[in-house]
C-alpha cells in the first residue's frame, strides 16, 4: 500500500460525501487505502460510508476524540508508506495524492508536504503554506501593520505575500487539513499531540518535524478545495479564533518557552484592545460599510471581546 488517508468526521456527512468521491475520481497511479474515524456523529455519517463508499475502513469510536487523537487511531491502523492527514470538508482537484506521494518517494530530505488550498470561491486559502506564530505577526495581523506596510519585513504576516502561493517551496508551516508525511516518521513522532483536541496540532507537528533536521514542501502544482470551518461554526462564533490562539501559545510554549508564550499572549491582549476601542469609536459609521463585506459590529466587538477574555486567561484555556 502507498499511501493510507486518514480522515477524522464530526458530522459533515454531505462534505465527507463529496470528499470521498472526489478520492475515487482524482487518484490514479498510487495504491490508496480511506480509513475514517467517525467521532460519534448524529447526522448518519456513518450509514453513508457504509452504503455508498463499501472500500472504505470505518472506526467508530465511543466518544467524540477530537482531531489529534482521530487522526492517531487511524494512522495506527494504517499500513501505507505515508500517511495522508485530510479534512472532511475537502475536495481533491487534481491527482494530488500521487503527486505528494511521488514527491515524498522522491525527496527523502523532507518529512512532510502540503499542497495548495482553495476556499470554496475559488481564492487561495493562505494557511496552507505559512510562517510560525510569533508576537509580531500576530500583533501585525491584529492592528492591521501587514496591510498597512506591505513590504516592509518588521510586519509581515504569517501567511505568504501575494502571488507567494503560486510556485512550489518551503515552508515553516503546512495545513493540516492537508499534509501527508512518511508512515514511520509519523509512528516515531507519535502522531499529533493528543492535548490538542482541534487546532494547533499541524502547527505542533511540523515543528517536531523541522527537528528532526527535515524539511517542509508545499506543492503548489496540486490543488484541493478546502470548505474550511464546517466544523467549527456548529461550536459558536468564536470558537475558532480563540481556540486557535490557545493553540499556538501552548505550541510555542512547548517548543520555544515561556517568554515567546507570554509575549504572544500579550500581542493578542494588545491587538484585541486596540480593536475594540477602534470599533467603539467607529460604530456610527460602521454601518456604512456593510456592503463591502465588514462583519456585523456585534459579531466583531463579541469574537474580539473573547480574544481579551483569553488573553487575561479567563476564557478558552488549554488542554481541555
């Protein structure tokens, strides 16, 4: 067997569908085994493998594990060379399995490989290759220095400039909503961290790998369609963005120290106050600019009011 996919499912039945099938129409020349974890969906997900995608190995836990330790129990009982961590509410549009495949086969100095990712309309979803998290990009992003100063490198962001995603490279980060990685390298680094139960777990990993003296490559030649936050959205309006700064404090904790933790913490606490005192002040003309697609005052007063909450330490702290 080549490759082994791994998929962790939450009730996403109609994307887990699309995915699926879009696996059996875009892979070619590869030997592909689908293992997926279903974490106790309600929505017949399951009913669903079982009709319409037979070849597929469904595991059924009893509870609901998370990502991380889904992603283990499949890759556990996996037997391909690598070992394809992908997303539910993804969409192959090439032959991308064989082409990270063939390139892994091919580059034994690297440990793992991503490819480009594409939001439902069509525009690139810059995660897919990025930087790590530090205080000063997450400052940047957070009182909008990035895109005030584009070119300057004081504040660039984490993701790729513009047009920085469409030649293949190197990179400090790929997605974990697509990222395939050698079977045993993945068996000898034990997998995700299990304290991670959604978000920060590719982050965690790709720094283990990067230690383990190997490289990082993102295909941009490959495409797939990431319907992103499927999950996410049923858990509340700022489960993500808090639960991803969570995420990258406790990484940077664990992999560069308490002072590098603490000063992202602070940038978050920083960039979140600025944002809301900027919103108040703005409200009266906030309304103005509705049509140009600026989020609800509420919405964004409510998901930057939870960022403080969690950077003082009250709200969304980890592991859970």
């Amino acid at each position: 067997m080549d490759v082994s996919v791994c998929i962790v499912n939450w009730n996403t039945r109609e994307l887990l569908a699309r995915c699926l099938q879009s696996i059996r129409q875009h892979t070619d020349g590869v030997a592909v085994e689908v293992i997926v974890v279903d974490n106790g969906s309600s929505d017949g997900s399951a009913a669903m493998i079982a009709l319409g995608f037979p070849e597929v190995r469904l595991i059924e836990p009893d509870e609901n594990l998370g990502f991380a330790r889904g992603c283990n129990l499949a890759a556990a009982s996996a037997s391909g060379q690598c070992v394809l961590y992908l997303n539910p509410d993804t969409e192959l549009a090439t032959n991308a399995i064989h082409g990270m495949w063939q390139f892994l086969m091919n580059s034994p100095a690297y440990g793992a490989v991503g490819c480009r990712l594409l939001n439902t309309d069509g525009s690139i979803q810059p995660t897919c290759a990025a930087a790590l998290p530090t205080p000063r990009n997450e400052l940047s992003a957070l009182l909008f220095l990035d895109r005030l100063f584009p070119r300057s490198r004081a504040f660039r962001p984490r993701e790729l400039a513009d047009g920085g995603h469409d030649d293949s490279r190197d990179a400090e980060c790929l997605s974990g909503a697509c990222m395939m990685l050698p079977r045993a390298l993945a068996l000898r680094l034990g997998g995700f961290d299990e304290h991670l139960f959604m978000y920060g777990e590719d982050l965690d990993l790709c720094c283990r790998i990067r230690r383990e003296g190997l490289r990082l490559r993102y295909l941009a030649s490959e495409t797939i369609y990431h319907h992103e936050g499927s999950a996410s959205r049923k858990r509340g309006r700022s489960f993500a963005p808090t639960r991803q700064r969570a995420a990258n404090h406790y990484v940077l904790r664990k992999h560069f120290g308490r002072a590098s933790a603490l000063g992202y913490r602070a940038a978050v606490l920083v960039g979140s106050c600025v944002r809301l005192l900027g919103a108040i002040a703005l409200s009266p003309l906030w309304a103005l600019g509705r049509d140009t697609g600026r989020p609800a005052l509420g919405a964004f007063i409510g998901r930057h009011a939870d960022l403080f909450m969690w950077s003082i330490g009250v709200k969304g702290r980890l592991p859970r």
